[in-house]
C-alpha cells in the first residue's frame, strides 16, 4: 500500500511474512551435524532477509519511508480516488512485464579444476524465495558435490539483491560448505558483497573456516647427528602430516569483452586475494581467466592464479544452467531493464568449496639428546681416528683424534657400548678388538640403532676406506665394518667367538681373506670383497659340543682364491646351526666353491645355498680344480634340512652340486631346485646312501649341461636305507654319458624313485638308466612324463633286476625321439616277481626296437593289461608277441608284486 508516495506494510502481509519465517524455523534436517548446523542457519538467515527485503522492497532509490497515522491513510485513499481518472499512470511494468522480470529456479551441473582443491563436479540449483520483479530477490544458491577420488561436500547460501540504479544491482549473501579430503571434514562461513552491472560486476568474497587445521598423521624422527667429545649427539623433530582449511578474501571484477549476440558472449575476469588463517604462510595472489558464454546457460571458463601458498596453477570450469534461459533480453533500449535484471538470477560468483592446503610441519621436540645404546640402556662412547690429523697422545675425542685403530683399542672399554670411528687414510697395522667394541669407518653408510631408530653416523658413505696394513683379530660381540686390509700374506681377519659382525671390507692379499676358526651364537659376514688369497676366501672352523650357531654369509664378492670360496668345517656334537649362503660371487677359487665338510654325531643342520654366481673359466683343471657347490658327509645320527636353490654354476672343474656319504642312521632332507649348471663332470651327484640312513631328496627346475659325465647320478643306495627320490622337471642340455642315473640299490635298501616330466636331451648313453637293484633290495620306480631326444643308447633302461629284489616300475606318458639303441629295455633277471605298468608311451626312430623287455629270472615278469600293451604304446615290441608270450604273466593291480 502505498499513501503519499510511501511504501507501508499492510498487518496482513506482515503476518504472513511471520509465518514464512517460522516455516522456515520449523525445517528439521537429519544427518551429519555439521550440514545440519549449516543448513538450518541459513534457511534461518534466509527468512531474515526475506522479511527484510519484502520491508525494503517497494520504495525505490532515494525514497523514505515514514509513518502515518490511519486517518492520515484514510483521507489520502480518498483524495487517490477522486481523481484516479486525471493522475498520470506510475512507470512500473505492467503485468506482462513483470512476469517477463520474474526470476526463474534453475538447476547447475558444474565442474571445477584449481589449487587448493582436488577437481569436483556438483549439483546445485539457484532458487528464488521472495521477489519483486525488477526490483528485488531473495533466494538460495545451494549444491552438493564429489571430488575426484570419490569425497563428498557442499553447501548453501542465502542471498539478497536488489536495484542500486537504472545500471545497477546490489547483492550479498551469507551461507556455509562443508568438505570432505577423506580423512577429515572442513567447513567453513562464507560472506560476501557484489554490484553487477549489465556487461561488468565487482564481487568481494570472504571465506572463514573452522576446525582449520587437522593433523593426519605425525612422526617422531631424530637430525642433526653430530659428534661432540666422545658422545652422539642429534635432535627430535616432530613430523605432522597436516591438512589446514585457508582463509580466503577476494576482489574480483568482470568485464564483457565481446557480446556475439543474444545466446553468447565472452567475459575477462580478474582478481586479487589474500590467503591466511592455517595456511603455511599469508600471502597476496592474483588471478585472471576468460569466461566464455557458448550460450547463456552454458559457461565454460580458463585461467591462471598465482600465491605464495599453492604456487601458479590453472583454474578450468565448466557450468550448465539447467532450466535458466539460453539467451539474454535482445540488446535494446526498451529491454535495457530487463538486460540488467537477468543478471539477479545468476549464481553466486565464488569458489564453492573449503581451500585445503596439504603439507608437511616440522618443530624440534628437544635438541642435543645423547645416542643410547638400546640394548643397554647406556650412552655409546665413541673414539675418534684421524689418520690425518690424529695423535698417539690424543684422547680419542671428535676434536681430539688418535692416529691410528690399535692405538684406539687401548683406550676402548670391552662390553662398554664403545665404538672406534675412524677416517680415512693409513690407520695403522694389526690391531686385537676387545671384546664388545665396534669399529666403524667413513667409507660406508653406517647405520647405528639408537633409543630412536637407526641414525646414520655423521661423515659415513664416503666411499674412501681406510688402510690396514695387517691383521684385524676380533672376538665376542663385536664388529668390524669398512676398513681396506692388506696382511701381506697373513690371514685378513681372525674372528672367535659369538655375535660377530663383519661388513663392507675389502680384503687382499691374505692368507685366509676371513677365518673363522671358532664360532658360536650369531654371525654375520656380508658386503666384503676379498680377492688374492693363498687359501680359503671364508672360513669356517668348528660348530660344535653345545654350540647353537646362526650363521649369514651374503652378497660377498671373492675373486682369485687359492683354495675353497666359502669353506665350513665340521658340524658336530649336539651343535645346532642355522647357516645362510646367498648372494655371493665367486670367481675362480681353485678348490670346490662352497663347500661344507662333516655333518656328524647328534649335529642338527638347517643349511640353504641360494642365488650364487659361481664361475671358474680360469682355473686349470689339470693343476685345480673343484666343484661348484659341494656338501661332503651327513652321518652318525645328524639330522640335516639342506636346500640348495637358484644358484648359477658355470666352468666348473667336478661336479656342479654333490653330496657325499649320507650314512649311518643320518636323517637328511634335501632339495636342489631352479639351478643353473654347466660343469666339466656330473652336474648333480649322489655318492651314497647307506647304513640306515633315511633321505629324502627332490630335484626339480634345474638346467644342466655336462661336458664328460652324467646329468644326474644316485651311485650306492643301500645297506638297510629307507629312501624316497623325486627328480622331476628338469631341463639336461647335454652329458657325455647318462642324462639320469640310478647305480645299485642293493642290501635291503627301501627306495621310492620318481622321474616325472623331464626333459633329457643330446646325452652319450641311456637318458634315464637304473642299473643293479638287487640282494633284497625293494624299490617302487616311476618314469612318467620325460620327454627324452637324441640318447646315445636306451632311452630309458632298467637292467638287473635280480638276486631276491622286490621292484614294482611305472613307465608311462614318455617320448622318447631318436635313440641310439631301444627306447625302453626293462631286463627281468630276478629271483622274485616283478610288476611293470608300460602305458602311453611313443618311441620314434629307436635305432632299435621301441620296446625291448626281457625275462630271464626265475620269478615272473609280470605286466599289467598284458593284452593290450602292444596297442596302448606306440612302437615296436620285441618280443613281438609279448600280449601272448609264457615268459610273461598278466598282472593284478593291487595284488602283489602289483602293489
């Protein structure tokens, strides 16, 4: 209503305007607290401006509003009404302009690339809540949104915007987001002031975060080792993993640069801004970008911004209007209104998500803490050698070095957490460690456990190693790590004792490069290079009585050894010892390469030999020689688990892997898989056996090629042994005599053989050749699966089955391909029965029969499905009429000897 040119709100729409706020008030919303809060804050703040607004609307700029009594109202409707007819007609839209000003709800799909943020897409919408057309809006610009890794967020504002001028709009708006980083939520209050003008606007945002700073993840870590008299000394820093919301206030302005009609026009934007609150640091940054309006209700925008906390980064986004119109107002001077106006129902000009900054904070917890020995509890001790600057007087401190390490050994305190660190240069000749001190060097990267950790010794990892010029004698508990020894033909270092460590040293020119003569507990020789020995590069003496020895000797390189690479000497008693030898390099050693000597009386042995490089192209097997790897005896009750896998074994003079003697009541678990071998004899040998002795044994995955003798070779199995055999999947390149062979099994021995799916090829005489099973010797033999090419002589023969032995032989799914002789001859000689199930093998081109079997003992040949071998083999059979003949008998599975 309106009396005397003022605006008054009549008591029925005040009323009503109550009540809309209290509708508002009476929203519940469920769920998470935070967008709970900000949700109902601003539907509250949105009745509050909605009310205000409807109060401020109708006036129009410049116009005051003053209060009037009723009679005042009465007698100016009176006075309106008598002269209705003469008054010029107010200049506001009609009907049908108003309802062409009236803001529409729009729907807004958008996505956003920028810093602070990871790229989001979001669904919202631009929603009018009161409105006088052309004049004034109050409303809600709200959305919900996903990030790129599938974290959630959003938020709501609520709006007012009004007329200024004839060129202007006057808008603010206040409201909450929220985001998930999915580790922690943030939310922030947003605020903010703009005057939009028809082809410009000037935005002024504010964005307040709460609960800003969050901390992800924190560790503790010590810096700054440094050495200060005879102690370590470093820092704590506490390291936090942080994920701070940002402070924002922002200027930007807007300017149309080219209108290409109704539907589209392209805008330059450009802004300052301040970045604060958590942030790592307050800065000034700028940006600019160009909006382009493909029409519009379709924006697509690109730019570049610049801060001192996200550095320079490119902004891209991209928004539809859904159900905004595609086109503005027709540029014209009666649609000029309606052009300005259009611009109240865009959305607000922000960026519509909490700025999180991820980044590492760093504070010193406590500084200078002394280096205790956790084992201990004791602070380490240092004594410092300088060959360059130190004295045979000084007091081994950092700022007072000795000259040379033996003069440092009569200083250090045994069992003391005491360390001799030395620098390089000559550091002197032999020196005897006493025990429990260490000695370190500069040449490699020390690492120290602390009441903290591992630190790394200041100075070390240099890569220059000081000088020994003799033998370094060390014993209990201690370690020698980085010094160049040359003993001039003594042995390099002499160790006794348990806990020893020996790392990172280079050794020539010595007797025995490392000899351990005596050894127990936990021992450790890794990283060391020895070349030019008169004897052994390693050694090892006796593990024996009680002793319990967990022994590592990895990742050494041995080069020119007069003797034996790797050597263990007896393993005897009731010792237990746990041995590793992996990763070393052995090049021509004279003797065997590793090898281990007895494994007697009560001893128990865990022993694995892997991923060696062994090569010994030089050494003259007419004056050297020996074998790649090479374990002698288990025997008188030991118990030994031995695995020998993944070793590279090439130009050996002997055997590429053997085992000696396994005898007298010796137990013995034995794998060799995945090796590599190329040696002058037999790539792998068993020598024997026997005694009572029980061994298992697999042979699997390895790759042989043998100059002279037999790819594979079981010599004696007997003597009352139980044996159970598998050699399966290997590839034999080549062997001058047989790929596998089995010699004797005789004397009651037990044994279970199988040979499955090898590949056997190029060999001078059988492929796969069991010989002598005999004087009551049982065995249970399966030849399956090998594929078998260019033998010598048989492919596969089994020959002297006799003297009261119990044999029971599978031979089926073999291919045997060009070989010299038969490809299978079974010989049958034996005072008892024999089972054989001959199935589904094919010979091709024997230089023989395909299938020769032979019956000449007194007991009976027996062959299962005896009528139907001849068809379920392919090649030809002598006898010829083997289905028919009376020297063999049909055979019952499941009835002796076909058990």
């Amino acid at each position: 209503m309106t009396v005397n040119g003022v605006t008054i709100i009549p008591t029925q729409d005040a009323k009503n305007l109550s009540r809309l706020s209290k509708c508002f008030q009476k929203l519940r919303i469920t769920g998470n607290k935070g967008v709970k809060l900000c949700l109902s804050s601003c539907l509250s703040l949105a009745s509050i401006l909605a009310i205000s607004a409807e109060a401020m609307a109708q006036p129009l700029p410049g116009r005051i509003a003053t209060p009037v009594s009723i009679d005042e109202i009465a007698q100016t409707q009176t006075s309106q009404a008598q002269t209705a007819q003469s008054t010029t007609p107010e200049t506001i839209p009609t009907e049908t302009g108003a309802a062409a000003l009236r803001l529409q709800p729009f729907f807004n799909v958008n996505y956003n690339e920028g810093a602070g943020f990871k790229g989001f897409s979001s669904f919202g919408g631009f929603l009018p809540l009161f409105q006088t057309p052309g004049q004034n809006v109050t409303f809600i610009d709200g959305r919900v949104s996903v990030d790129n890794t599938g974290d959630f967020g959003g938020g709501l504002q609520a709006g007012y915007r009004a007329l200024l001028n004839d060129s202007t709009i006057w808008g603010v708006y206040a409201g909450l987001d929220a985001r998930s980083t999915g580790e922690r939520t943030f939310t922030q209050v947003g605020i903010g002031t703009e005057l939009l003008g028809e082809n410009w606007d000037l935005t002024f945002n504010a964005n307040l975060p709460d609960n800003a700073r969050q901390v992800i993840a924190t560790e503790t870590q010590v810096i700054n080792p440094q050495f200060v008299g005879n102690q370590l000394l470093f820092d704590e820093q506490r390291v936090d993993q942080v994920q701070a919301a940002v402070t924002t206030v922002s200027l930007d302005s807007g300017l149309e640069l080219f209108d290409f009609g109704e539907r589209s026009s392209l805008w330059g934007r450009g802004g300052v801004y301040y970045l604060g609150g958590e942030a790592s640091q307050t800065s000034l940054g700028i940006r600019a970008s160009l909006d382009y309006r493909i029409q519009n209700n379709l924006r697509v925008g690109l730019g570049v911004q610049n801060d001192g906390v996200f550095g320079t980064n490119a902004v891209f986004s991209v928004s539809a209007l859904l159900g905004a119109p595609t086109k503005r107002p027709s540029d014209t001077e009666e649609n000029s209104q309606a052009r300005l106006w259009a611009r109240a129902g865009e959305p607000i000009a922000r960026t519509n998500t909490v700025l999180v900054e991820e980044r590492t904070d760093v504070s010193i917890l406590e500084a200078a803490f002394v280096a205790i020995n956790p084992d201990t509890n004791q602070a380490f001790v240092f004594h410092h050698v300088d060959p360059t600057t130190g004295a045979a007087t000084a007091t081994g401190t950092f700022e007072a070095p000795l000259d040379t390490i033996a003069n440092a050994t009569t200083i250090a305190t045994a069992n003391a957490d005491n360390i001799i660190y030395v620098q390089a240069g000559d550091a002197g000749g032999a020196f005897t460690l006493p025990d429990g001190v260490d000695v370190h060097s500069v040449g490699p990267t020390q690492l120290l456990n602390t009441q903290f950790g591992e630190v790394i010794l200041p100075g070390s990892g240099s890569g220059n190693l000081p000088t020994v010029s003799g033998t370094a004698t060390i014993g209990n508990n201690t370690l020698v790590s980085g010094l160049a020894i040359d003993p001039a033909g003594a042995d390099g270092i002499v160790a006794n004792g348990e806990g020893i460590a020996i790392e990172d040293n280079i050794i020539t020119n010595a007797n025995v490069g490392i000899n351990l003569p005596d050894i127990d507990g936990t021992v450790a020789i890794v990283r060391n290079q020895i070349s030019t020995t008169t004897d052994d590069g390693i050694f090892f003496g006796g593990i024996n009585g009680t002793d319990n020895a967990t022994v590592t000797v990895a990742n050494n390189t041995l080069n020119t050894i007069g003797a034996a690479g790797i050597e263990f000497g007896l393993i005897e008693g009731d010792a237990t010892a746990n041995i590793t030898v992996e990763n070393n390099q052995i090049t021509d050693a004279q003797l065997d390469n590793i090898f281990f000597d007895d494994i007697e009386v009560n001893a128990v042995a865990t022993i694995t030999v892997s991923d060696n490089v062994i090569d010994a192209e030089n050494v003259d097997p007419l004056i050297a020689g020996g074998d790649g790897i090479e374990v002698d005896n288990i025997e008188n009750n030991a118990n030994a688990t031995i695995t020998i896998a993944n070793n590279q074994i090439s130009n050996v003079a002997f055997e590429g892997i053997e085992f000696g003697d396994i005898e007298n009541d010796a137990i013995a678990n034995i794998t060799v898989e995945n090796n590599q071998i190329l040696s002058d004899e037999t790539g792998i040998e068993f020598d024997s056996i026997e005694n009572r002795a029980n061994a298992t044994i697999t042979v699997t995955g390895n790759t042989i090629t043998v100059a002279n003798e037999e790819g594979i070779i079981f010599d004696d199995i007997e003597n009352d042994t139980v044996s159970n055999i598998t050699i399966a999947e290997n590839n034999i390149l080549g062997a001058a005599t047989q790929g596998i062979e089995f010699d004797i099994i005789e004397d009651n021995a037990n044994a279970t053989v199988n040979a499955l799916n090898n590949q056997i090829s190029n060999v001078g005489e059988e492929g796969i050749f069991l010989n002598a099973i005999q004087e009551n010797a049982t065995a249970a033999i399966t030849v399956t699966g090998n594929t078998i090419t260019n033998a010598g002589d048989d492919g596969i023969e089994l020959t002297l089955i006799e003297d009261n032995a119990n044999v029971t032989a599978t031979v089926t799914d073999n291919t045997i391909t060009n070989p010299g002789a038969n490809g299978v001859r079974i010989e049958h000689t034996a005072d008892t029965d024999f089972c054989l199930a001959l199935d589904n093998n094919s010979v091709t081109n024997p230089g023989g029969d395909g299938f020769e079997l032979v019956s000449n003992g007194a007991g009976q040949f027996q062959v299962l499905d005896q009528a139907n071998v001849t068809a379920r083999n392919v090649g030809t059979f002598n006898p010829n009429d083997i289905d028919t003949n009376a020297a063999f008998v049909e055979g019952t599975a499941g009835v002796a000897p076909c058990t």
